[in-house]
C-alpha cells in the first residue's frame, strides 16, 4: 500500500477527487449534464459554463494563493474587482452607436493599474504599517465598494463597444476567451513561481518571516509583490465581470467573489497557515466550487437553501482533505477490526 500512500500524500489527489465526485454524480442523476452542443461555431453546454463563469474566480485565487503563501489573507478582491469593472464602464462608456468615450485597450491598461496600485496599498499596510492583514484588507472591503460607487455615480453604467465584449463573451476555437486568459496568467505565474526562487521566497516568508529576513530575503517587499498581484489578477477578472453583461454595478460587481477565491485556495490544498501553495490546487477548487454551484442550480433548489447545501458540501470535502481526519478514521476501523 506504499503507492497508496504516496499517491494520496500529494495535494492536488483530494482535490481533483471531489471534482470526479461531483462530475459522477452529475453524470448520472443530472440530464444532459455532459452535453456540448455547436452553436454558432461555439461550444455551449453545462461544462462550457462551469469554465467561462468560474474564469474570474479561477483568476482571484491564482493571486490570493500567493497572498495566502505568506500567511496573509485578502478579503478586498471583490470590492477591487467592482472598480476596476467601474473604471473600464466609465473610460469606455460609449453611445449606442458603439464608440467608445476612450480608446479600448487604454482603459483596461488603465483599470488593472488601478486595481494593481489598490494591491500595493493593502501591501503597503500589512508590510510597511505592519497592520494585520484581515484588517488591512477590511479597509479596502469596504471602502472599495464605496469608490465603485462613487466611480459609477451610484448607478449602473451600461457599455455598447461590442469589441470590449470579446473578454468576457467572445470565443476562440470554441472555447471562451476568459478561459484563455486564466491560462496565460496560471502558466507565466507557475512559470515564475516554480523556475525562479521567488517561489522560495515566498514559501519561506510564509513559514517563517524572521528566518527569511535573516536568510536575506526581503519579507517586506516579498508582502507587498503578492498583495500587488492580487490586486492585478482581482483587475483582470473585473474586467470579465463588467464584459460578461457589459455593464458595471459598483453595489454587486463581485460581491462574494473574495469568499469563493479564499475557499477555492483551501479546497485547493494550501494551507492558511502559509507555506506551500499548490496554483494548480487553487484552480480545481475553482472548479469544484462552480461545478457545485451549476450542479444545486439543476436541481431547482431554492436560493435561501442552496448556500446551506453548498456549505454542507464544501465541509465534507474539507473533511476529506484533512490527513488528520482520515487518520481518525482509519485508526476507528482499526480498532474496530482488532476488538472483532
């Protein structure tokens, strides 16, 4: 039972197994769950959706499991996420013509660099005024949603240049374009994190901060990098909210979107204890939890149980997770099959 042992030691095995769960179960208690249909040169279908609509949250974990890496938390992501939707809605506008008040690709440069410069400010309290980062990042909650609002004037701001719908509704051979960016920001994330020593450096302030700095890394601006990154990615996926309806709500724009980021990067096998992350881990929980969340909707339940149904879930397969419980467990049978 080595192979066994080993195999199930590895982060990313829990995590991929309640995603084949929750996919079996589909298969055979829910309709047409698998069935892809071409539409327009597009493939549409339940699995399509599962991709283009957990894009975003896909997006905010990449940045939030390195935040997480340091043993730091980033509950603003929605919020950043809002205004850089309101700052796009805002710079593009446009009339029903289509023309845009400000040329395309600025104003999305123009966003993330807001969202970014957000980032270093929640960096900037946990590293420099030396703030705890629940709290720092609570400001930033709060007071985000607020500078959404103030950005939209209160109100919904609606686009009409089609091109800036290709991001969240367009589609390359197929498949939807968000998902094209996902996979360009995972790889050059892995890339960095994995074939240079930032990843180390990361790791390291994560475990221990003090020991890092007398290693010579600077745990500082290690802090303030990882916090600026989940600002940039928390841009890029309000960019894709704001394109998916082509208009930006400073009020709900995101809302939640920092509790399903964090819990993907748990469901994904890092630890909040910081440390060792697992980027391909954080992505299945993404998946898991939007497989979950189109899985309760084909059912019809009702929305005021369906949070309940997806919490009870969400804590069997944390269940599973723990080397500890399944320790427990298997001491219990043990015992069970020694009095017997």
């Amino acid at each position: 039972m080595a192979w066994w042992k080993r195999l199930t030691g590895k982060k990313l095995f829990w995590p991929l197994v309640a995603l084949a769960l929750l996919l079996a179960f589909n298969l055979f208690f829910t309709p047409h769950f698998f069935q892809i249909q071409i539409k327009q040169g597009h493939l549409y279908g339940n699995v399509i959706d599962i991709l283009k609509n957990g894009s975003p949250i896909m997006l905010l974990a990449i940045g939030m499991t390195l935040v997480i890496a340091t043993k730091g938390i980033d509950i603003s992501v929605g919020s950043v996420a809002a205004i850089s939707a309101g700052v796009v809605a805002m710079l593009i506008g446009g009339d029903l013509q289509g023309i845009p008040k400000h040329p395309i690709f600025e104003s999305i440069v123009l966003a993330v660099l807001v969202c970014t410069v957000a980032g270093l400010w929640n960096g900037m309290l946990v590293s420099r005024i030396g703030m705890q980062p629940i709290i720092a990042t609570l400001i930033l909650f709060v007071a985000g949603r607020g500078i959404a609002m103030v950005t939209t004037n209160a109100m919904v701001v609606w686009l009409y240049a089609k091109p800036f719908a290709i991001i969240g509704q367009g589609y390359v051979f197929g498949l939807p374009f968000s998902l094209y960016m996902v996979v360009v920001l995972l790889l050059m994330t892995l890339f960095v994190t994995r074939r240079t020593a930032l990843g180390l450096f990361i790791e390291a302030v994560g475990i221990n901060p003090t020991a890092a700095r007398f290693a010579g890394i600077n745990a500082k601006n290690i802090i303030l990098l990882v916090y600026a990154f989940s600002g940039f990615c928390a841009g890029i996926a309000g960019l894709i909210v704001c394109s998916n309806v082509m208009s930006a709500d400073g009020n709900n724009a995101g809302v939640g979107y920092e509790l399903d980021a964090i819990l993907a990067v748990v469901l994904g096998g890092t630890s909040l204890n910081g440390g060792k992350f697992n980027l391909l881990g954080s992505i299945v929980g993404a998946l898991i939890i939007e497989t979950l969340t189109v899985t309760i909707y084909a059912f019809n339940v009702p929305p005021e149980i369906a949070q309940v149904v997806k919490a009870v879930v969400v804590y069997i397969i944390s269940l599973l997770q723990s080397s500890k419980f399944r320790s427990s467990v298997a001491n219990m049978f043990g015992r069970r099959e020694l009095a017997a």
